[in-house]
C-alpha cells in the first residue's frame, strides 16, 4: 500500500473515530421521541438536558427552556411509547438539598386518556427553600415581637409573669391555710378511725346479745320469756344497730371527699388581654362532681383594647357526672343556665388520652345589648385541650362562635388538695350527726 493511501486510510478512520465520540458525549440519540411543553412560573435553576423521570424512571431529556412573558417554558423530549396520563402531575424534582434538578412526573390515571404529543401542560411550581426559610424567620420575628408588644395591660410576657406570681402568691397562702388546720384535721381522722373500730365491737356484741335474746336461757332470756317485754328489747337493739351502721356509713364518707382546684387562664388575642378561672372541684364519690367557682375574672376599670363583649365576673355553679370518656355538667356557666360536655375520643391510648375536646352552650335566652352591639342567640363555646402532665394542660378555644368569634389561647392548671376534702368530709358528719339528733328528739 502506498503512503498516500497509508495517511487516507488514517485521516478517515480519525474522522470516524471522532464523529463516534461526539455522538456518544452529545449524547445523541437514534431512538424516536416527541415533545411535551411544560409551564412554569419559576424553574428553581433547572438546566438544559437535565432528565425527564416518570414515576422515578428516567424517560426523556429537557431539551431547552425557553422564558415566555413571566412564564419559564420547558421543553421535554419524551421516549416513544411511553404513554403520560392527562392527569399526570409535572414538578421539579432534586437529587438531595443541595443535588441536581430534574422534571418530575408522578403518573395519572389510565381512564382519563393519554396526552398526544406537542401538548402544552401546566406544572406545579417548586418550593424555593430560601424563600421558605425567610418566611419562617418573618414569621418566627413576628411571634416574638407579638409576644414583647406593650398592650393596654402590659406585654404578653409581663402578663404571664403576673399570672404566674398571683398563683405562687396563692399556692402560698393555701400552704398556711393547710399547715394551720393540718394538725387538728389529722387528731379528727385519728378519733374518727377509734370511733369507728368502738362501732365495730358494738356491732359485735349486739349480736352476740341479740343470740341469747332469742333463746329463754339466763336471767335476761328468763326476764324477755315475756313476749312483749321481747319484742321490745329486740326493736331497741335493732335501732341501735341501724344507727351504728348509720355512723360508719357517715365515717366512711369522710375519706371519699375529693377536691380539686382549678384555675383556667385565657389570652383573647384580638383584645390582647388575659382573663382567669378559678373553682373549686368538689366530688363526694366517684363519678359525681359539683363545681363552684368565678369566671371572667377582672378588673372593671381595666381599659380593653377594642370592644370587649365578655360579661366580666361571674359565677359557676354546676352538677356533674363522669362516665368513662364522657364529663357531662350543667347548672349556673357565668350566671346564667347552661350545659358543659367534655369528651376524651383515645381515653384508652397510653398518650393520646391526653387529648380532650370541650363544648359548653348557655344564656340561650340572650337577647341584649352590648357595647353597642345586638346580641340574639345563645352563647356556644368550643375548645381542645392537651394535658401535658396532671397538673398542666395547653390548649385554644373560640368563644362564642354564633355572634363574635372570640379566638383564646388557653391554659389550665389543676391540683387536689386533700386537707379541703377532710374538711368537707367533716362538715358532712357534722350534718350527719346534727340530722340525727333531730329525729331522736
């Protein structure tokens, strides 16, 4: 072969060999394709000839992004024969936080048809991370600022440092209270525990002397052989024993008192204000409860900021009964009739029986005026609350939800105090006691 053939036949295959490497590096391609138009608003800095993934399978290729007014528009190549569903889903999809975009398409369903090729379809625009992140620290500035903004009655902060020291100022005083009664309470169980242990041996031997009653031995069975004398001493000895079992009955029920306190604060964020709870809890046996207590609790000359629609310092009075995951009450909700429902939907759930909804109704005869506003239907409260342990509980209610829609974030704290329950306990045998001497007069 001669050189000049020699350099021909090196010259065509360096051509060859060059034009096989731009093919494969271009990343050109010899199968059939068509292309889909995808509208955006904004691309999140998806590129050209990044890949088209269906269902997460790589399908195509993005071959241009062309800006249209202020919409980005992307052009797909798709596989052909690979069928895109009308309802099929276009997003921008990345690899990681910080990884490679691609076009995302979640499939649609069969039944509503095929998109034919050359169709324009509008995406779904991506979430840009930094803008997400800058409206979470707007939002995060404005909690804060909320929480430090000077109001009528102080900030938000001020007013829960308040709140806070009227309870301790409370609990303190509840502590002398208790300290100073404590002593006598425990030497009035103690006598009652003696008390009751005499009953019992009397209970004892009136049996025994009811036994020999019934028989005609000894000088007392020889004195009742007279059967009226008999019949007598028997219905005596029995109103001994129904009094004695009267007594420990009224002992008993000393140790089943229980009381509670409970104290509810309340934020209305429209006013920027605060308003407190607090009652007394009182449950002479389990499943029944009477409630007494104030609501609203303020300061008349206290200044609000816009109209305040709620009746300040009122009364609750309520019976109530506790079935399972269910507390029914009603009676007197802020001086006037109402009913009180609370329910715990996951009361068997070791966590989730933290949760509890609440609903009261009352004043359904309301038809007044009130700063200059016209009240004509009954007041329905609603509310969810989370218990974070027994003593303290977080949760939001709306008030009034057919007139204003007072929105509140609400706080509770609840605690027994068992020195007030002995007391209740003892004021229950005093009546008992005073009862009884009535009726044997």
């Amino acid at each position: 072969m001669s050189l000049e053939a020699k350099v021909g036949a090196f010259v065509v295959a360096g051509l060859l060999l060059m034009g096989i490497a731009i093919f494969l590096l271009g990343d050109y391609t010899l199968e059939k394709r068509y292309a889909l138009y995808v509208m955006f608003h904004e691309v999140a800095n998806l590129s050209k000839n990044a890949p088209v993934k269906l269902s997460g399978v790589e399908v195509g290729q993005v071959r241009d992004i062309v800006l249209i007014d202020s919409d980005a528009k992307v052009i797909a190549s798709i596989r052909q024969g690979v069928d895109i569903y009308k309802d099929a889903e276009f997003t921008i999809g990345s690899t990681g936080i910080i990884g490679s975009k691609y076009l995302q398409i979640d499939q649609g369903h069969r039944r509503s048809g095929v998109i034919p090729p050359e169709s324009a379809v509008r995406g779904t625009d991506p979430v840009s991370l930094e803008r997400a992140m800058t409206k979470a620290l707007g939002s995060l500035e404005g909690l804060m600022a909320e929480l430090t903004r000077e109001g009528p009655q102080g900030s938000l902060t001020d007013n829960l440092k308040d709140t806070v020291a009227n309870v301790r100022e409370l609990t303190a005083n509840l502590n002398d209270l208790i300290e100073s009664t404590k002593p006598n309470v425990t030497k009035a169980m103690e006598r009652t525990e003696q008390i009751t242990a005499k009953l019992d041996e009397l209970l004892a031997k009136s049996n025994q002397m009811m036994a020999s009653l019934s028989t005609d031995k000894g000088t007392v069975g020889a004195l009742l052989h007279d059967e009226k004398m008999k019949a007598d001493v028997k219905e005596t000895m029995s109103s001994v024993r129904e009094a004695a079992s009267t007594a420990k009955d009224v002992f008993g029920r000393i140790t089943q008192f229980k009381v509670y306190w409970n104290l509810d604060w309340r934020y209305e964020h429209a006013l920027r204000t605060s308003r407190m709870d607090v009652g007394l809890k009182i449950s002479p046996r389990e499943g029944r409860y009477y409630y007494l207590g104030g609501s609203n609790l303020a300061n008349l000359s206290d200044a609000s900021r816009g109209a305040d629609y709620a009746q300040k310092n009122r009364v609750d009075a309520l019976l109530g009964w506790e079935r399972g995951p269910i507390d029914f009450a009603f009676g007197i909700i802020r001086s006037v009739g109402g009913l009180r429902l609370a329910y715990t939907p996951f009361s068997r759930h070791p966590f989730w029986k933290r949760l509890s909804l609440t609903a009261q109704g009352y004043d359904f005869g309301r038809n007044r005026t009130i700063e200059g506003r016209r009240f004509t239907h009954p007041e329905y409260d609603f509310g969810i609350m989370a218990r974070v342990n027994r003593f303290f509980g977080l949760g939001a209610r709306v008030e009034d939800v057919q007139e204003t829609k007072r929105y509140q974030t609400w706080a509770n704290i609840a605690f027994e105090d068992q020195d007030i329950a002995y007391l209740f306990g003892m004021v229950t045998f005093g009546a008992a006691g005073t009862k009884g001497r009535s009726k044997s007069r």
